[in-house]
C-alpha cells in the first residue's frame, strides 16, 4: 500500500474495519514517524450494571466529520505529529464489535501516546455521536432501550488537557 499525499483519515461509516489495514495506512512509506499508537473501542456487554445486548449509534453526517477534523487538528496543534486516522461506526452493533479506531504516528512515542488519547477523551464526550443500548433482564429477554449520556468520568477525563 503507498499512501501519497497524506491527509488526516476522518471516516465514519456502518461496515467495520481493519485494524491491520488501518495499521499499515499509518506506516506505509512513513519512515519520519518511529512511533505508531492506536486504540480500537469495542461493545462490551455491560453497561451501568446493567446485561447490553446491542448498541446503535447515531450522526449527522457531515457535521460529525467536520467534529472529528476539529479534534484531530486540535491534537496537532498541540503535539508533532506525522498521520491521524480516526475510523468512528454508526448503526447497529453487537457486542464484541469494533466501534472505533484512533490510530497516530509521530516521530516521538510520547507525542504518540499522548496525542491518542487526547483524541479518544474528546471523541467519548464531544464528538456529535447518540448512543442508545438495548438491555436485557435475568432471563435474556429485551428489558428496554435507553440513551446513553457521557459518563462523568469521560468529562473529567478532559480536564487535563484544558
């Protein structure tokens, strides 16, 4: 794979992804960057105690990407870095999905490091996305559907970086 003329990957889309793909799109033809680190969010299948059975996600196109872009070019003001990739799905998914990639590289490990998960804390609490979880009772069966807000943890997880 050669990637010419990189440009921040911002993609949100319904079908899954390839973290190896991802992986190479970040290397590929970069031998200015020694670091490359990625994050991949997956469903789990609890949630606030409670037994998850599917997640849906929702967006308005165009100003979720136009968010996204406004992250990661927050993310480069504030560290030196070479690529960003940031891969978000919407829609239905069910546990043990891949929900998210950040991927960054950079010619530091700490710039790397730091700059993934910058991103990754304002995407959990300000990237335009609607969460909704279907929940099941004790015996497996749909006990009701609920919106899910950022948790206070997501929040104060931004507050190191203000």
């Amino acid at each position: 794979m050669t990637v010419d003329n990189w440009q921040d990957r911002i993609q949100v889309q319904t079908a899954d992804f390839s973290v190896d793909e991802e992986y190479q799109r970040l290397c590929c033809d970069n031998a200015a960057d020694g670091a490359v680190v990625f994050f991949v969010g997956r469903v789990r299948d609890r949630n606030q105690g409670d037994q998850v059975s599917l997640l849906e996600l929702e967006h308005y196109p165009g100003m979720t990407e136009k968010a996204l872009q406004g992250i990661v070019d927050d993310a480069r003001s504030r560290w030196q870095l070479g690529r960003v990739s940031v891969v978000h799905r919407v829609g239905p998914m069910n546990i043990e999905e891949q929900i998210v990639f950040v991927g960054v590289s950079s010619p530091h490990r700490g710039n790397a490091f730091e700059a993934a998960e910058y991103i990754m804390d304002y995407l959990k609490s300000r990237a335009p996305f609607w969460k909704k979880e279907r929940i099941l009772d004790t015996n497996g069966e749909l006990r009701e559907e609920r919106w899910v807000d950022a948790r206070d943890s997501d929040s104060a997880a931004l507050e190191r970086w203000e």
